[in-house]
C-alpha cells in the first residue's frame, strides 16, 4: 500500500526589494527538499503580488478580500515589506502587521544562531556553540497603537503626542508559558525575562508579576529577570548564559537585531509568527527588511529566509526535515559561500545552489 505524500498548503508573498530574491530561494530550497523525500512530502505553492508595487498600481497594500484567501494555508512564507516611495505606517500596516493581528500570531520566535565560516564581531573563541532565541511577545506591548497627537489641542510648548503601552495578564501569561515550554526543549532550561520594570512601573511591573508566578509552575526551568539595557550588555559580553530570552514586543525587536548583528548580518536572522493555537496559518519570514540599498542586485543573503523555512517545516512536524536544512545551512558557510554582508563575493543564486547541492548530498 503507498501512502499519500503529505501536501502542505503554503502561500507565498515575497512582496519588496530583496523579499522577492530570498522567498524564490527558500522555495527552490524547500522544493529541492521534497524532490529528494521520495514522496514523503511536497509543497503547493500559490504567490500573492501584493506589496508597495502592488500598492502604487491599486492603492492598496492586499486585496479586500486578501485574510480570506490566506486562512485557509498551511502557512504563510513571507518576504519583506516597504519601499522608499511609501509611508511606513501604510506598507507595514497594509499587509504584514495586518495578517500578524488578523491571525493572533501573538509568538514572535527569532532565533540567534552563530555559524561556522561567519565572522562574528563578538570574535570568541567558542562563537559556533552560541545559540538562543528571543521570543517576542507579538500582538500588544509598545506596538499596541495606543496614544494619539494633538491632545488636548497645541500648548505654549508645541504640540504633546502620547504614546501608550498595553499589557494584559493574558498576554504575558501566554507568551511566558510559550517560553518556558521552548526552553524545555532545549539544552539549557533557561528563560531570562526582560522589562524595564525600574522606570516603567506598570505595565513592566504587572510582566514580572506574571513571570514570578509562571516560573513557579516550571520549577525545572532556571530563571531570570533583567532589565533591558543589562541585557543588551549581556548580549555582546555573556552571550554563552542565554537560552530563551522573553521579551515585549519593542524590547524584543530591539534585542534580536542586536542579536542577528552580533551572529555576522542581519542577513542571517530567521523568525517566525505563531498562532500557537493553529486557528490560524502561522507566518515565517526573515527578520530583515527590504533592503532597498541592495534590491535587485543579486547580493541578497537568502540564509534568513531558508532559516525561517526550516521553522516553518518544525511548525508543519518535520523536525528532521528542519534539521536538514540547519546543516545544509551550515555545510554552505562551513564552505566560505558567503554573500558579501557577512564578508564574501557570492550572489545570492551562489549561496542557494549550493545550500540544494548540501541538502542533496
Ligand atoms: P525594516 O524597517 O523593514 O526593518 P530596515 O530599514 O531596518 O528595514 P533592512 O531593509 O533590513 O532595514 O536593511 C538594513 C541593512 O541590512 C541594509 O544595509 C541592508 O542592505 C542589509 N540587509 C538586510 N537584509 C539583507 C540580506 N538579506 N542580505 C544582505 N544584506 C541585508
Ligand atoms: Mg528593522
């Protein structure tokens, strides 16, 4: 009797600049996976257009009916989003932050990971054993849009814009427990939890709360609360005692560009956006953005994005599968072909052929 390969549903949507040169690497990457599972496994494809271009032709960033079309996926494998031509607040909110919140992909899981062959500024001597993860809390905090401009009219002093931070008991809790379980699958069982709590007396306050009484529930994880500025020290100078690192949503943000700067490129840094619950398609994407210096020049690094298909291939319960791909990954740095962010001369066809020449070994 033969089995049915398994089919995994993923849209596409490679939107801007240098989005649009690493998802059509990570898909010859994962099509090259599935040609060599002797029928394991394949991959349906369909690509969305939408982005800035799509935006200047339509005047929107998606189609109306766009959530629709997507709810349905097994996942969503995203690009970058925004260009010079248009406004932050339309690019990012028209498509990206607007599928992250329409599918409460509330877990933002980054992984920093050090390769061997990349130079990191760090320069230590065990810099290929360092890895941790951030894991961001995705769907309230700083970036809740709270606030407003013009209140209470222009002053003496000029105009006074607040700016609004949203914590929920909820939302902490979530996200820290999703924390704690992560850390129980790695290595090091550690959560190091970080606010600003000393000068941000309440939301900060209301997350140590939660984190104090969640930790007691996993009394086989160690633990740790740091302020954010400690931890960004702690970052460059200990690097090696971080295993899970739970944040908000900005202090997460801020601390996994240092993070993926610190492992070589921001060019290398991969992530992810759960809907832990799976009522929703799940969304990987790299961590940076569209790169306009560098678009369409074929120097884009695709490692990020094949490192957020290898996430996205654990999201679908192919673990060996991902781990596959983390050492072609490797194998392909390991070897000196590298782009030129992270210090080489290869274009980003160099780097994608022979991440489907280590994967087919
Ligand atoms: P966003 O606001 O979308 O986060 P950004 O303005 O922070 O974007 P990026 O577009 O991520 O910036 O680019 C920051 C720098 O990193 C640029 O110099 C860019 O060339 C470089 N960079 C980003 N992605 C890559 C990549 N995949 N390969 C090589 N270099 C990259
Ligand atoms: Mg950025």
């Amino acid at each position: 009797m033969t089995t049915a390969p398994r089919t995994f549903r993923i849209a596409a949507i490679p939107a801007d600049g240098v989005g649009r040169e690493v998802v059509a690497a990570g898909r010859a990457v994962l099509d090259a996976l599935a040609a060599d599972s002797g029928g394991a496994f394949a991959f349906e494809w369909e690509e969305f257009p939408w982005g800035c271009g799509y935006y200047e032709r339509t005047g929107r960033m998606m189609d109306e009916d766009g959530l629709d079309r997507l709810k349905d996926f097994d996942a969503i494998y995203f690009g970058a989003v925004g260009w010079p031509t248009v406004p932050d607040h339309i690019s990012l909110w028209g498509l990206r932050l607007k599928i992250c919140q329409s599918f409460d992909q509330w877990a933002n899981v980054r992984p920093v990971h050090f390769l061997p062959g990349v130079v990191s500024p760090l320069r230590k001597a065990d810099d290929t054993e360092l890895d941790w993860v951030v894991v961001r809390e995705n769907s309230e905090g700083e970036y809740a849009g709270l606030g407003g401009r013009n209140l209470g009219g222009r002053g003496p002093g000029g105009e006074v814009a607040v700016q609004s931070a949203l914590f929920t008991e909820v939302g902490c809790e979530r996200i820290m427990r999703f924390a704690f379980d992560l850390a129980r699958t790695r290595g090091r069982r550690k959560v190091s939890s970080v606010t600003k709590s000393n000068a941000q007396q309440y939301g900060m306050v209301l997350w140590d709360d939660v984190f104090r009484r969640v930790a007691a529930d996993y009394p086989d994880v160690e633990t740790e609360s740091v302020l954010v500025d400690a931890m960004s020290a702690k970052f460059v100078l200990r690097p090696e005692d971080l295993s899970v690192v739970v944040a908000s949503n900005l202090n997460a943000d801020i601390l996994s560009d240092l993070g993926s700067a610190l492992a070589g490129s921001l060019g290398l840094a991969a992530s992810a956006n759960l809907n832990p619950e799976r009522r929703f398609p799940s969304m990987f994407e790299p961590v940076h953005g569209s790169a306009p210096d560098i678009a369409g020049q074929g120097l884009a690094n695709p490692i990020g994005a094949v490192g957020s298909a290898a996430l996205m291939l654990e999201h679908f319960g192919l673990p060996d599968q991902a781990a596959r791909l983390n050492k072609a990954i490797e194998a392909t740095t390991a070897a000196g072909i590298l782009t030129r962010d992270v210090g080489g001369t290869a274009a980003t066809e160099d780097v994608t052929k022979a991440l489907i020449d280590a994967l087919t070994i």
